[in-house]
C-alpha cells in the first residue's frame, strides 16, 4: 500500500537518515542509553514499513560509524547485542515486507557469529524488490573511499581509467542511485562521515527531534521539504525550470 499524502512525482528515491539522539532520549527520561537505543530500534522498524508505504525504493540508516567504536565498552556490547537480536527476531518480518537487507561498511570487526547472520539476512533477501534496506554498521564514508581505492589498485586499473562512474562501482553502494535526501535526527547539522561521496548532491533536513521520536508525521514534513527544494545539480534556476 502506497501513502498518497505526500506529492508523489517529489518522492526522493533514495533516502538517508543518520539516526541520532537515542542517547538524550534516555538521558531525558533518566534512563540509561541503552534504553535509548532499544527505543531506536523500535522507531527503525516504524520507519521502514512507512518508507515502504511513502514508495521509497531505497534506505539507508546509519547505524553505527567507524568512529563510534571510540565509546565505552558496555555501550558497545550493547549495540552489537541489539544488532544481533534485530537480525534474529526482525528478518522474517523485513522478508516479508519485501526488503532487500544490504550491509554497507566493514563486517570484519563484528563478531563472527554475527557476520553469519548478516551474511544470511543478505542472501535470504537478495530477490526482494520493493524497498533496499542498506544498513551502515561499521560504516565510515572516508573507510570507503580508501576501501575502493585499494581494490582499485589491487585490480591493477590504470591512472587514466579511473572515473567517477569507475569510483562509484567500488563503492559499497554500487550500482545504487545516490542519495536524494539526507535526514539527521537530533537537530544536528553535521554529516558525520556518512555517504560523504554519493550525497554529493543530496538534500539535508535537520529534525529537531531525538531518533526514537521521529514518527511517520516528522517522516512526512521532511518528505515535504525535500519536495519544495529546487535542485539545481549547479545550473541556474532558470536553466532548472526551462528544464521541468
Ligand atoms: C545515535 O544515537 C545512535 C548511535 C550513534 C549508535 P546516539 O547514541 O549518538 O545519541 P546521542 O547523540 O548521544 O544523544
Ligand atoms: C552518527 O552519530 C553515527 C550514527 C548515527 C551511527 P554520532 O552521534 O556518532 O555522531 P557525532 O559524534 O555526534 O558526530
Ligand atoms: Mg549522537
């Protein structure tokens, strides 16, 4: 089923959001973090049966960066916990929905027991159509770009057949569209290492409320943000609106 309340021909294909603000979430409810990432984690199921709903074809969550491993231990079990009881208890559900589950990111530094479930999740899903879930766990935007540039070396590819559409075929998301929009929740306005190549031309929208908070409503507002923007990819307005 297909949400019609949201303007459909300005329907980004692509979305991004970096979940963010589970942690004041908790703080603000005077619990402990954990409770804020749990919440997260019922927020993301939420979220994607309502990117289903809105027609968007991909998503892309940003779940844990590169950088997060720098937190303290216990929270670090405790996300790689959740990781793992999301993959047991969720899969079939996500299945069902039709999502296509992709990993974007590093699966080495997981556990090996997880690797397998993530392994699994990607070949049970893999002729799923209706929306693909790229999940960013281990993510860090500039670990990719050196990740591909290795892989391009090691391929032996020569200086002057490297291209743009050569980069994004070693990129973890290849043979994706980019990004249309970006959403960060938590009222920041930083990118955080994430997707830093593919949004080179993506819309950013900044929600003022913590992750576990953004609701299918707040889902809409910046669906009609994006929708009022006018992308210009660099031409003028002009150019833009002969253009249609
Ligand atoms: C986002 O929430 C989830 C992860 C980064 C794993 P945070 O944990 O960053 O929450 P805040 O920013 O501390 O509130
Ligand atoms: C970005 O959030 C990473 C994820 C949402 C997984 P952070 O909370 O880690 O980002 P900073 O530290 O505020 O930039
Ligand atoms: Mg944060």
């Amino acid at each position: 089923m297909t949400d019609n309340s949201v303007s459909l021909e300005r329907i980004p294909q692509h979305v991004g959001i970096i979940m963010d603000g589970n942690g004041r979430w908790a703080l603000a409810r005077g619990q402990p973090r954990l409770a804020g990432h749990r919440a997260g984690v019922e927020n993301l199921r939420r979220t994607i049966t309502a990117t289903v709903e809105f027609g968007i074809k991909y998503l892309t969550i940003y779940a844990f960066s590169t950088e997060n491993w720098g937190r303290p231990p216990e929270e670090i079990r405790g996300l790689m916990f959740l990781l793992d009881e999301v993959l047991e208890k969720e899969l079939d559900e996500l299945h069902r929905q039709g999502v296509q589950l992709r990993h974007i990111g590093r699966l080495e530094g997981l556990a090996p027991h997880t690797q397998e479930m993530v392994r699994e999740a990607i070949r049970m899903t893999r002729n799923n159509t209706r929306l693909v879930l790229n999940v960013a766990f281990n993510y860090g935007g500039r670990a990719e770009i050196v990740h591909a540039i290795r892989r391009m070396i090691a391929d032996g590819v020569r200086p002057e057949n490297v291209t743009e559409e050569l980069v994004n075929q070693y990129l973890y998301t290849a043979g994706q569209p980019d990004p249309d929009l970006i959403i960060r929740t938590a009222g920041e306005i930083r990118v955080s290492n994430f997707l830093l190549w593919q949004a080179a031309y993506a819309e950013y929208y900044a929600a003022n409320v913590y992750w576990p908070d953004f609701d299918k409503n707040e889902y809409r507002r910046a669906l009609e943000h994006f929708a009022s923007r006018e992308r210009r990819f660099g031409l003028t307005s002009a150019q833009v609106q002969v253009q249609g």
